[in-house]
C-alpha cells in the first residue's frame, strides 16, 4: 500500500528538534562553589562555545559576585536541589528564553539521575539563540554610548547568566510571581553589564539613571 502526502509540513521547531537529536549531545557538569548547586549541562554536539560561555559565567562570574550584586540571589541558591539539569537549546518553539520544569515533568535524563541518584533533581531549559538575541532595556543605552565590538560579547554572558538565575529562582521558588523574579534578573542583568564593562575596559558608562 502506497502512502501519498499531498504536502510535506516542516514546522521549523520539529525540524529543529530533530536536527539537533540528529547531531547528538554532550553534557558537562559544573561544580561552583560553596553554596552553588551542581549544575549538568547537556547541549548539542558542536555546541562547545555555548557551553563554555554558561560553564564561565556559573564558574568564575558567578561567585565574584555573590558578595556583591548576586547576593540576593544566596538564598535562593541555597533552596535549590543539590542537581539542575540544565538542557540548552538553540530555540524553543515558544520563544521564550527558558523554562523551569514542573516537578514531574522533567526530561528522561533528569528522571534516570533522580532514581539512580536518590537525590532530587531539578531541570530547566536555556534557548541560547533567544538569549543571544533578546534586547534588554539598558543594551540600548550601552550601544549609545559607544560600548562597540565586545558588547554583543559580554551581552551573551550577562544575559546567560540572568536568564540561568531568573529559572533557577522559579524552580527553587514556586510561588514567587514572574513580576518579582523578572525585576529581580532586570536589575541583574543592568548591574552586571556595568561590572563587565568595567572590569574588561576600566570604563564605567554611567548606566545609574536607567
Ligand atoms: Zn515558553
Ligand atoms: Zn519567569
């Protein structure tokens, strides 16, 4: 028996899908510091630069500055479980940046390490392309002023970083409404551009009244 198909449908996110299945995926862990979770990357094959772009920024930025602008984010590192899948995608067909994953609703991987581990493990996703692309407010004003070549740069590991946090305090945080969670990485997010900029070009660009 012959099957017709009148029309071949490739939604772009299914196509993506299983390219990306296609090509396989690695993992990394990373273990941060004190107070910091275990965090298990898994990306696609070839995706080494994003990989450690997140390894960089949850390894070395990160605990610089849980003393300083990270730290509110302490007590919610602390609450989280000792494990965080984290799956990086180029995408989500959603367009959001990332998720957390409702308890019970988490990929195979993170189910398999739970019961082999006895631990719980929590699981988020990252859409990197997203991330790459989205325009947060004070981006505008640092291209203004002149923040030129390194600025797409240090955007993605600033932004990286914000939207990892902003998942992580939902999934160690259930009820802490977007609102809150979304001002919090907002002024994350500023505040760390500014520290990247200064440390990497000894400029400040006055981003105080953004
Ligand atoms: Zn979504
Ligand atoms: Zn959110």
């Amino acid at each position: 028996m012959r099957r017709r198909y009148a029309k071949t449908v490739h939604p772009r996110g299914l196509l993506r899908s299983l390219l990306d299945w296609a090509r396989g995926r690695d993992q990394r862990l990373l273990r941060g510091g004190p107070g910091q979770p275990l965090l298990l990357m898994s990306y696609p094959s070839g995706q080494e630069d994003v990989a450690r772009e997140l390894e960089a920024a949850y390894l070395h930025t990160l605990p610089g500055l849980l003393d300083g602008i990270a730290a509110p984010y302490r007590p919610m590192l602390a609450a989280l479980p000792p494990l965080v899948v984290v799956l990086l995608r180029p995408s989500n067909v959603c367009g959001c940046l990332g998720h957390h994953h409702l308890a019970g609703l988490e990929s195979g991987l993170a189910r398999r390490l739970a019961a082999d581990l006895g631990e719980a493990v929590g699981e988020i996703d990252l859409a990197y392309e997203n991330i790459r692309r989205w325009q947060p407010q004070p981006i505008s004003s640092l291209a203004a002023a002149g923040a030129g070549d390194s600025l797409p740069r240090l955007h993605f590991h600033a932004a990286l970083l914000t939207v990892l946090l902003h998942e992580l305090e939902h999934l160690a945080f259930a009820d802490h409404p977007e609102r809150q969670v979304r001002r919090a990485s907002d002024s994350f997010y500023a505040a760390l551009m500014r520290e990247l900029l200064r440390s990497e070009r000894g400029i400040a660009y006055g981003m105080e009244d953004c």
